[in-house]
C-alpha cells in the first residue's frame, strides 16, 4: 500500500495543505503549534507501557515534563517537553476504569491534577501534574456522541473547560477544568478525516485553535479554543511512524512545537 502523509498550516489567517497520495487504514495525527511556551521538546515511541514508562522516567530525570501520551496502532508514543509550567508529575495505570478514577481522586487530594487521559492495550493511564492553574476539575463519561455533547454545553455554562477527551471501552471520557487559559471553546465532530479537515480550516477562519483530537467509533472529534496563547499552528498525518516522525522533525525546524498527538482511520 502506497504511504500516505499530510501537512497543513495556519499562520497569519492563511493555510496551506499538500495533497495525499493513497488512502490508509490508520494514520497518525500531531498537532503542532507556535507560542506554546515550549523551550524544548522530544518524543519516545515503545510497544510496551513499561517500555514506555522507563523513557517517561528517563525523561523527568532530564528536565522535561509529560505533555502527551498516546497509544495507536500497537505503539506507546510520549510526548515530552520543557517550559511547561508544571512543577511535578507522576503518572499511574489501571485496567479498570473504576479503579482508575479512585486513583485520580486520591492524587488530586495529594494536589496534583488530571492533565492527560489515554486508554490502550486494555489500561487507562492518568498523568498528574502540579503547577497547571486549574480551579477545579471533573471527569465525565458519556456512552453516545449526542450525550457527549449535552454534557460538553452544560459544563460549558459552568465555567469549565475542555483539557483531554478520550474514547475506550466504548465510552467517551472528558476531563474538565476551571482556571484554564481558555477563553472560549466549539467543538466539531465527523466521521470522514477528509471532512474534519475542512472543520479545522473553518475553526481557524472563526480565531480558534485546535487543542484536542480524538477519534473513537468511528468519529473524529475536534475540540477548539480560544485564549491558547498560540500564534500560529499546524497539523499533520501520516500511516507510517517514521514518516510522521520525520513531519514533526520538519517542524521542529520551523519553530513548532507537538501540542497533541492522535490516532484513527481516514
């Protein structure tokens, strides 16, 4: 199967995208951003959590902070970052969604909030952070896009914000907060990446950014804001790691930084 990769860019208020050559079963995502805060930036990518985990320790050791964690396609891939603000992290894992959220509220009682949710290979995995600002958090589940929604508009009218979606088990998991940068936020939702393309150009046409993709049964769900402090953003895809590893490379060069990582089917 011929590979498959994608580029496109936000800066100033225009965008630019090169053609894909084949379609593919799955594709990875970044999302890359300018004016993140970022002084400096890595990634590991592991088969095994514990393959994994080792580098995320390696990695703290280093100075670097945990700024996304994503699992596709029988990879663990890491995002790490300097300039984060964060003061301290630590992560945990739980096959049982019950057992996990029981961890999630004893390590808020230590002070640390929920920052990042992701679920692969049968493990939900939390990663806690100190230093994040936030007010407030609540973690909700809804088994349906159309109950998803109802309850992104009611936290919404509460003053939180959206920080992680994630979709395992068949439920879509979202982490809210107060006291986020955020200023104002939309979301899109379709179950065509072509189209979710479009969707994005719109978002970034009406001032937004994207901070969140997440794909799950089928649908790509997009989540925007505003107040993000970014200046100029990209994204990109590809079905292969090494190429979409060498995208990122190709972006680092230009001064952005990976922000979100996902993966789905095209």
């Amino acid at each position: 199967m011929a590979m498959k990769k994608y580029l496109a860019v936000l800066s100033l208020g225009a965008a630019l995208a090169l053609p894909t050559t084949a379609l593919a079963e799955h594709i990875w995502v970044g999302v890359m951003s300018k004016g993140s805060g970022f002084s400096t930036q890595g990634y590991e990518s592991r088969k095994y959590l514990a393959g994994i985990a080792n580098r995320i320790e390696q990695r703290w050791k280093n100075g670097y902070q945990l700024v996304d964690l994503e699992y596709g396609y029988h990879r663990w891939m890491g995002v790490f970052a300097k300039g984060t603000g964060y003061t301290k992290q630590g992560y945990a894992s739980k096959r049982d969604y019950g057992d996990f959220i029981q961890v999630v509220k004893e390590r808020q009682k230590r002070g640390f909030d929920l920052t990042d949710i992701e679920y692969g290979d049968t493990k939900w995995v939390g990663v806690f952070s100190k230093g994040t600002g936030f007010k407030g958090q609540i973690v909700s589940t809804s088994e349906t896009l159309d109950a998803l929604r109802k309850k992104i508009k009611a936290y919404w009218k509460e003053g939180y914000k959206i920080i992680d979606l994630e979709y395992g088990e068949g439920e879509w998991v979202a982490l809210f907060a107060k006291g986020t940068k955020y200023s104002d936020q939309a979301t899109s939702i379709t179950d065509e990446w072509d189209h979710f393309q479009e969707l994005v150009q719109q978002r970034w046409e009406e001032g937004y950014f994207l901070t969140k993709v997440e794909y799950g049964f089928g649908y790509w769900v997009g989540v925007f804001s505003k107040g993000t402090g970014y200046t100029s953003q990209a994204y990109l895809s590809a079905d292969d790691y090494d190429d979409f590893s060498a995208l990122i490379q190709k972006r680092w060069k230009q001064g952005y930084y990976l922000v979100n990582l996902s993966d789905g089917k095209d």
